[in-house]
C-alpha cells in the first residue's frame, strides 16, 4: 500500500467541518494516482456525511449499502447524532489532525487486515465450504417440502365462497367463507392452510392463515372472521369491500389429519443435522472477497429462526 509522504502534497491539511467537502473533494485529486482502495474513498465520504446531519449520513449509507438503511436509521437520534458529531470534529479540530495522518492510519490498518487474511485464509475456506454445505441441504430439503406441497394440495380443493362486512358480538368484522372439498375416499378430521387473495389486477391483498378441527368427509364451509379493531385489522382494511367474484385465491396446504394419520410438513423447521435444526436461508454463493459471512452459518441456528417467526402474522383461529 502506498503512504502519502510528498512534503506538498495536499492532504496534509488539517481537518476541517466548515471546509471538508472541498478539502476532501482535492485529497481524492491528490491520491487518485496512487494504490488506493474502496476504505479511503468510503472513509473519506463518511467524513463528509458525519459533517452535516444524521439523514445525510443515513443516506450516504444507504447507497454505499445496495439501499439497505444503516442501524443508526433506527437507534440514534437526531439530537444525539448532532452532539457526537460535533465533539468529535472539534477534537480533531484541537489535535490539528490531518488528511495525511488519517490515510496513513487507514494503511496501517489495512496492512494488519490483509496479513490476518492470508493467515487466516484456510480457515475462510473451511467456513465457506461449511456454507456451501449447509447451502446444499437447504435446497434439497426444499424440493422435499416443495414436493409434500404439491402431493396436499391435491388432497384438498379450496374455494372462496364469499367475504362480507359483518357485525359479531358487537364488533366490526371482515367474514370470510371458504369451502373444503376432498378430493379422497378417506375422511378429513382436522387441516391448516394458508390462502393467497389477488384482485384482478395481480395485487396481493391478503395471505389468510386458517385451520380447522371440524371434519368432513366430502365437503365443508369455514368461516374466519377479521376484526376492524386489534388483531386480523390489517386483514379486515385489506378485504373491506372486496367483491369475491373479482378475487382469485391461491392455496397452500400445510397440514392434514387425513383419516387419523397427519400427513404435512413444518416448513419453519426443517432438519439439516444435530447443530442446525433450523435455517434462515439466505441462498449462500462463495462470495469474490475473502470476507465469509459468519453470519450466515450460525444464522442457521434457532435464536434467529425465532426472531424471524415475531414477525410472521399469527395463524388465524376458526370461529
């Protein structure tokens, strides 16, 4: 990595809040012939949106980060930001501290960085052939699941009979009937489902997870209420003068008591050995850079499957 050492050379200045954009913008002039990497450029960017407020520097991030907001989008407030970013220009500011000074820490990091990325390369490797690994279950645990989907979906067929406005106890809600037919010679005693509801037009209005423990041997009509208040009122503004005749409706079958033999699959947790028994999957590809995502592999562990399932819309109970 090439350090900045030229006795004239413009970077070394000293920082400055109220003159950053334009010190900056000749510190990149100045190093643009030399063996510079993405960290200065970024770190240099990062000085500039630290310098003005905090929706600057959250957009500034965003774009540095394919659109994904940064966390302090999320934790730091604005008065927050404000004062730690003033104490910290106004310590460089009293430490005289220059460009030249932070581009040659920023080597100095990246030398330690590459040298602990050479040492610790077999150890990358290893990791990501793990990820690979683990890549490849996911995947054919998913044509099973995808399969046991097809194989129930042909045991029963779903039909949107109608969804009306209606008044229940004296609250306001969305009633939606469904019909249950059988499409076997064995009794159904209890089923869970999901329904996807689509107008015309291909907007998604609604996913409706159901279940029911009434059984029938031929036919049933459910019906599943949404609340306008409180829980399933997402659901009820969704549906609410929605015509069923201008709806289509896509279903899932997630599980079946065909007869007293449970027949399904638990698409939330699907087996990939002792120490994986659950699996968030980010459809892992060996990455170009030596960086692997850790993340990803003990992402596969059961705190993050269950972070994931809060957010998940509780399965709704049959009247």
């Amino acid at each position: 990595m090439t350090g900045i050492t030229s006795s004239c050379d413009k970077t070394d200045k000293a920082i400055n809040r109220d003159t950053m954009e334009a010190d900056i913008k000749s510190v990149k002039e100045a190093i643009k012939d030399t063996d510079v990497d993405s960290v200065k450029i970024n770190t240099l960017d990062s000085f500039v949106a630290i310098s003005k407020d905090l929706d600057y520097y959250i957009e500034t991030e965003k774009k540095k980060n394919d659109g994904k907001y940064s966390l302090e989008k999320y934790l730091v407030s604005k008065e927050t930001f404000k004062e730690n970013s003033d104490k910290f220009f106004t310590e460089l500011k009293n430490k005289k501290y220059t460009y030249k000074q932070l581009l040659n820490e920023i080597d100095g990091v990246t030398a330690i960085r590459d040298k602990y990325y050479k040492e610790l390369e077999p150890v990358y490797k290893e990791i990501d052939s793990l990820c690979v690994h683990f890549q490849k279950v996911i995947d054919e645990n998913q044509k099973d699941a995808d399969l046991m989907k097809d194989s129930l979906n042909k045991i029963v067929e779903l039909k949107l009979v109608s969804n009306y406005e209606t008044e229940v106890s004296y609250r306001d809600v969305i009633a939606v009937k469904i019909q249950m037919i059988n499409k076997t010679d064995k009794p159904i005693e209890a089923m869970s489902f999901a329904v996807t509801l689509t107008d015309k037009l291909g907007n998604e209005l609604a996913t409706l997870n159901c279940k029911t423990n009434d059984g029938f041997a031929i036919s049933d009509i459910g019906l599943w209420t949404y609340e306008r208040y409180g829980q399933g009122s997402e659901t009820y503004d969704k549906l609410l003068n929605v015509n069923a005749s201008h709806v289509t409706m896509k279903q899932t079958i997630k599980k079946i008591n065909l007869n007293g033999e449970l027949i399904g699959i638990d698409m939330d947790n699907l087996h990939l050995g002792d120490y994986f028994h659950y699996y968030v999957n980010l459809d892992y590809k060996t990455p170009e850079k030596k960086i692997i995502r850790l993340l990803w592999l003990f992402g596969q562990r059961k705190s993050l499957c269950h972070e994931r399932k809060r957010n998940y819309k509780t399965t709704e109970q049959r009247n």
